[in-house]
C-alpha cells in the first residue's frame, strides 16, 4: 500500500539559508500535518491543511511557511535557518471522518 | 490548549514482564488517543488507539485503557519482548474535520532486558 513520501530525506544547510521540505500524502488523503521533532524530544505540530487551506496552526516560527497544492502534496519553507532548527521533520496525512494519522519516513534537517 | 503528561520517563523490564505506560490529559473535550511506537531515527508507528467512547481496547500483547473521569489513559505491554524497546508516545486529539492536531506527551523509552 502507498505510504506517506517524504523528500528529500537528509538535508544540510547553512546557518542563514532556506530550504523546502516536501511531503506527498497518501492517495485520496484530504488532510496533511507537520511535525518538528527535536533531539531525544516528542514530536511538536507545526501546522495542518484540511483541502488546500490552512486548518490548523501550532508552534510554527514566523521564518516558515506552507502550503498545500491542488494535487494535495505539501510543502514546508523555512528560511533564515537557525541552528535550533536542526530537527526529523515529520509529515502525517489522514482522510477527514478517519482518526489515524499516517506518518511519513521523516526529513531530517542539519543546520550548520 | 491540550497538555500531555506521560510517566514514567525510561522503563526497564526483564523479557516476559509487562510495562506499563500512563499519561494523563488536560482538555475533556479530546476524545481520541493514540499510541505510538518509535525507533530511533524512524517514524511514529501507530501501535493502538481507543475513543473516549470506550474504556479499554486489546489487541494480541497490547491493551489500553481510559478513564475520563480522571483524564487518564495507560498503555500496557504483557509478555514483553526485546524487540518492543522502543520510545513510545502517548498522544491526544480532539476529532474535529481537518483539525485533528496530535499533542504527545514526552515519551517513555522502554528497554526489555533479554
């Protein structure tokens, strides 16, 4: 069965630079979360989309930014990259009416 | 908002013990709560889940319960086996169309000891 993709899965970045994480949800999955997990931390929620637009919001630092496309794949923007910033990145989707989240592999970020 | 308080923090059994995790939760109005199984450097893996419309769940090893009166749920490992050392998570949510935000609690690293 088709899972959550996430890409890329390693990243490394300079203090200062941008970068875009991408996440494609599995197929006819209407709903997509983020996640930031730190070191040997719980997973935080960043921001959510329900059917293209911004459903939910969490501790997300005004430096990023997302969206969710017509063809319901995300992507997280992050910018002015901290070194705090260094974290697995987690993408979820789900199907509205249904309670599991499905996870992604994760993309982990390494600011240096 | 939702807060998660899970305890204990690292859990050490023998193999065949049973662990058991707790968590308790600030918002009445959640009603969903997962579990959560990770390894090191991999995703979330949902092990059980239960509703706050029932008050225990089983599958095979695995059991959870919820009282919602006292805002607390437990997950419960019976016949442990090395290969359930992991950190697992409790979490929290309030089913509600897209908004269904998971808030976890800090973690419990299980090992079992062979």
């Amino acid at each position: 069965a088709a899972g959550v993709i996430q890409s890329p899965r390693h990243l490394i970045k300079e203090k200062r630079e941008t970068a875009t994480l991408k996440c494609y949800p599995i197929p006819r999955h209407d709903t997509v979360y983020w996640y930031q997990q730190g070191p040997g931390q719980d997973p935080q929620f960043l921001i959510s989309f329900y059917e293209k637009m911004q459903s939910d919001k969490g501790s997300i630092p005004d430096r990023f930014s997302a969206q969710q496309f017509s063809d319901y794949h995300s992507e997280l923007n992050m910018s002015s990259l901290e070194l705090g910033d260094s974290a697995l990145y987690f993408c979820a989707s789900s199907l509205v009416g249904w309670d599991e989240q499905f996870f992604g592999p994760g993309t982990r970020l390494t600011v240096l | 908002g939702e807060n998660v308080e899970q305890h204990p923090s690292t859990l050490s059994v023998q193999e065949g013990d049973s662990a058991v995790i707790k968590c308790t939760y600030s918002d009445s109005a959640s009603n969903y709560f997962p579990w959560y199984k990770q390894e090191l450097g991999k995703r979330p893996q949902l092990i059980i889940d239960i509703r706050s419309n029932v008050g225990e769940k089983k599958d095979q090893r695995i059991a959870v319960t919820l009282n919602k009166t006292a805002k607390h749920f437990s997950l419960h490992i019976t016949e442990t086996q090395p290969e359930d050392s992991a950190v697992y998570f409790c979490a929290a949510t309030l089913l509600s169309g897209g908004y269904n935000k998971l808030i976890f609690g800090a973690g419990t690293r299980l090992a079992v000891h062979p």
